[in-house]
C-alpha cells in the first residue's frame, strides 16, 4: 500500500514537472515579447499600432520571406529604418534566439 501511494505521488510529480515545462517560454520567445511584439506583433503581422505606424512589414511579406536567419540576425544587430539597432543591447545569442522564434511563427 505505502510502496503504491510512493509510485503514484512520483508519478504525479514528474507528470507536474513536464507540463510545467511544456507551458514555459523558450528565451527567444521572451525577448520576442518584450523587445519585438510591440511592432511585429504576437504573430509576425505587424497588426499593432505600432507596427502599421511604423509600416512593419509582416512575416507573410515576399521581403521578410526570402531573408536568411543570419540576414535577419544582421538586421537586428544593425537596425533598418525605423527599426533600432539592438547591437549592444541584445548578445548575439539573445539576437539568434529572438530571430528564430520570429521565423517558427511562420
């Protein structure tokens, strides 16, 4: 009886464990939120005020679509138009990682 509740109690627990684990944010998605949602929006459109002020183009776009991740991360590093340079504010790992959740939202 007491090895049964000990085998169900672990296995509840790794079965907590896991879920929490599936519902938590990537690094990349967290920086997306907070450094890139504001213009490129929770999916890539550019619907936000801020994105149609600043004439985002969105993931869908025949530009964004034909750009190489590293074309991208070269990008943010450096800025365009009204878009800021993030160089220095963002480490190149942080920049790959924003970069690659933006492209997964395809």
């Amino acid at each position: 009886m007491i090895r049964s509740i000990r085998l169900q109690t672990g296995l509840a627990a790794v079965l907590v464990a896991g879920a929490s684990l599936s519902f938590s944010e990537s690094p990349g998605q967290a920086l997306y939120k907070a450094r890139c949602q504001m213009c490129h929006g929770t999916t890539g459109q550019a619907e936000t005020a801020m994105g149609k002020a600043t004439k985002t183009l969105p993931l869908s776009d025949a530009q964004v679509n034909k750009l190489s991740e590293a074309e991208m991360v070269a990008l943010t590093r450096s800025g365009k138009g009204k878009m800021q340079p993030f160089k220095g504010e963002l480490s190149e790992e942080q920049i790959k990682d924003a970069v690659a959740y933006f492209r997964s939202l395809k």
